[in-house]
C-alpha cells in the first residue's frame, strides 16, 4: 500500500477514527504527519488497517510520533526491546489487558500513548474497547466535578505487577521483572490534557488505588462510582482486529480493555510506548487552549 487520499472516518460518535489511505511502512511526509497528529488529538485512538510492517518499521514509525519508552514489566520481541509482545497461547487462559486501564499510570511522567500492531489474531473475539475520558469527566454533574477538582488520586504498579500480585504466574511466561513493581505515582484527578487542552478524568480501575490523604476503605465508594460512571458504553468505541491493524491511542485521553472471549486460540500483538509528559490539574490556569 502506498498513500494514497487520506480519509478519516469515525468508529462511534464518542472516541475513535479509522485512517484509510495510510501507508505507515515508510517514512511519512509531514503533510500525513500533521494529519496523523490532528486525528489522534481530536478522536483520542486511531486506527489504521493492512498494515504490512516489519518490526524495524513498526519502531521507525512510532519515532515519528515521539520517543519510545520500554515497558519493564512485558516480555519484549525477540532481538527487539523496544517492542513488547502482548500475546495470549491458546492453552493460557488469562490475557493481558482484561481490566479498564491507561498504560503506564504508574509512573511519575506517564507514557502518552500506545501503537498497538497485529501480528497474529483469533479467528473471532479479542477485540479492543476504548472508552473518552474527556466524555466521561463532561457527563459528570457540577457537583461532583467541584468535588474532584482538588484531589490528586495514588496509582501503583505493585498490586498489578509486583511479587505479591501472582501477576508472573498468571503472565506464564509473558511478564516478567515483578521486584522492579514499586512504583507508586500520585497524578490529579482530572488534569488538563497537555495537548487539546480539555478536562480528562485521570482515574483507572487497574492502576488507582486511593486518593492522596484517604484511605483505601474510604476512597474505594467513589472511585467505584466514577469507574461505573466512566465504563458507560455511550463513551466507547470497539476495535475488531485484522493481522496488519494498528491502534495508537492516547493514554492520557483514554482507558481501553482487551476482551478475552477467545479460548483456545492464540493473539499476538506488538505494543510500542511513547514517552509523555507530566501531568498537571485542570485548575491550574497555564495551557488552558
Ligand atoms: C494493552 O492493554 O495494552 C493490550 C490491549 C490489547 O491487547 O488489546
């Protein structure tokens, strides 16, 4: 494939756009560029289908987006570290991802987004859902929203990844440095999304513990409140994968979920993750735009 007219199409009218006429194997002008950027700051995950790529071109593609941060915690693909396998066999019964998250909440300065590749898919299920945290912190009432404005929320890897999440026995194989799971992170509750400027909520059920000066026992009624809230299907939008399709999504904009409806058949994903920035609260005036 080569480019041809770009078009951008919608996947739900919340979150989501398909770019078609995109060949992302070869360096890209910066006319497709600029369009790439603007898509996924404006609809938050973008898809991209027959993507025919080696691994040096998945890699040489994401550095047009930005620099590469290798997760600690996935198996990377063999002779390439930059890339993690997210992969599922058909006798495991767990996959990776099967719980509303952001990748890399965990950490200080959180990861921007991810490029998820197909490598290898089952001949039904194992779709993607992506859900707008932008949409979600929108629908909130006025009260709750004054509520959230001055809390700062704790995430933690440990309980995901660490020694005593049984994560490596659950992984088989497919995560690994579970004593390097000690980071915790303290990120507003809603921030102002560094590049669109709008008001995201910053919570997920995977990586949140608590908020910053309450207890577990005490934060868990509202955090269990905004995870129902956010989880509502009106703010998502489903990605059913093909060998060669790609999702690159933005972390800070976005939780997503993988579903696990696909026993006995093997998935075989290849995730690239891009270095973000520090997160800042909504209320502090500077990049209001
Ligand atoms: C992930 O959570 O990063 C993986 C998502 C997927 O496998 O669909």
């Amino acid at each position: 494939m080569r480019n041809s007219q770009i078009e951008i199409r919608r996947t739900s009218g919340a979150v989501g756009a398909e770019i078609l006429g995109v060949d992302l194997a070869h360096p890209l002008d910066p006319t497709t560029l600029g369009t790439i950027r603007d898509a996924f700051h404006r609809h938050s995950v973008v898809f991209f289908r027959d993507q025919d790529m080696t691994p040096a071109q998945h890699i040489a593609f994401a550095e047009q987006m930005g620099s590469i941060v290798v997760n600690r915690f996935f198996t990377p693909v063999p002779g390439h570290p930059k890339i993690a396998e997210v992969r599922k066999e058909p006798g495991q019964a767990a996959n990776i991802g099967n719980i509303w998250h952001t990748d890399h909440s965990y950490d200080q300065i959180p990861a921007l987004g991810s490029i998820l590749l197909a490598r290898e898919v089952p001949p039904h299920g194992g779709d993607t859902l992506f859900a707008s945290m932008a949409l979600a912190y929108d629908a909130l009432s006025p009260g709750l929203k004054a509520t959230l404005a001055g809390l700062h929320a704790v995430h933690s890897s440990r309980h995901v990844f660490g020694v005593q999440s049984g994560a490596a026995k659950r992984g088989a194989g497919r995560l690994k440095n579970a004593e390097l799971a000690t980071q915790d992170a303290i990120h507003p509750v809603v921030i102002r999304h560094p590049d669109s400027g709008r008001k995201v909520l910053y919570v997920n059920p995977d990586f949140t513990t608590h908020f910053e000066g309450w207890t577990k026992e005490e934060s868990k009624p509202l955090l269990d409140t905004l995870f129902r809230h956010a989880a509502r299907p009106d703010f998502q939008t489903r990605f059913s994968w093909r060998e060669g399709s790609i999702a690159f999504w933005d972390n800070r904009a976005t939780w997503h979920y993988a579903v696990n409806d696909y026993h006995g058949e093997r998935r075989l994903m290849h995730r690239i993750t891009l270095e973000g920035v520090a997160l800042s609260a909504a209320t502090e005036s500077s990049s209001s735009t």
